[in-house]
C-alpha cells in the first residue's frame, strides 16, 4: 500500500514539474511564449488566450488572423509563419505591461493540445541592458537541469519499485 501511495505522489509531482512554463520579462521588452508539437498537420488551427478569458490571437487554416483579437493585444503580438510547418506556433509579446502577467494558454485544436505559460512581468532593474533578440523567457540552466533530472530520477524509482 505504501509503494501505491509513494507512485501517486511522484505522478503528481511529475504532472506539476512539467505542466507549466514560467517565462519571465521585463516592462518595455518583448518575450516569446512557447507553443510546440511534434506533431504537424498540413492545415491547423491554434488559439492563443490570456487567462482562459482574452483572445491574444488565433492562427486559422495556417494563417495568422488577429481579426477577433482583444484590443490590448493589437500590434503587439507576432508569431513565426516559417515555423508553423516545424510545429512551432510560438507568440512573441512586445511592450509589456505589468497588467500582462498571467496565464497564457495555447490551444491547438486538430490534436486536441493545450499547452500553458506562466508570464511573470517585473520592473527593469536600473543599468539592465537587453541584447537584442535575447528571451528572458528561457529559464535559468539550473531550473532546466532539475526539470530534466526529475523525470529520470522519477522512471528509475518507478522501476525500482516494480522490480521489488
């Protein structure tokens, strides 16, 4: 009974480790907010929202279309057209505000995927200079090292415990 509960819990704690991304930027600057699948239809398409509630932009049929887009988001989003067949359907957000903070969901609908990200929004520290094309939104090189090592760890005990 104890090997049942102590499996549950690394599920969860699998399933919180890897279901959202923290991206963080600063007021003024712009961050890319991923959205990635392996897989690549020759038609799609895919929703971008803020909070479950705010249209950021849609790609529809493979096009870019911010007709439906809510008004603090024009001329301040961008994806990649050339990457779209790559499966990357990624949104850059520019100018950011403090009131952007918040969850931003990527739907894409032929494969029925969600994939969330988490937009933190800070103050510039003073004497801060960005490179151009850097992304703050790329975690830390310790934060990616753990979120690699966790499901490792994780299968290893899973088949340690299946083998006693």
């Amino acid at each position: 009974m104890k090997s049942v509960l102590l499996v549950c819990f690394f599920i969860l704690v699998l399933n919180e480790a890897s279901g959202q991304e923290t991206v963080q930027g600063f007021i003024g600057d712009s961050v890319v907010l991923p959205c990635r699948s392996t897989k690549q239809p020759k038609i799609f398409t895919a929703h971008w929202r803020y909070e479950d509630s705010k249209n950021v932009y849609d790609i529809e049929d493979g096009k870019g279309s911010p007709n439906e887009q809510d008004p603090v988001y024009k001329s301040r989003t961008e994806t990649f057209p050339a990457e779209y067949s790559k499966g990357n359907y990624s949104l850059r957000l520019r100018k950011l505000q403090k009131s952007d903070a918040g969850s931003y969901c990527c739907f894409i609908t032929e494969f029925d995927v969600q994939i969330c990200t988490v937009l933190q929004v800070k103050e510039k520290p003073v004497g801060i200079q960005e490179k151009p094309g850097s992304n703050r939104g790329i975690e830390s090189k310790a934060e990616r090292i753990v979120s690699l090592l966790i499901p490792f760890f994780a299968g290893t005990f899973l088949l340690w415990l299946c083998e006693w």
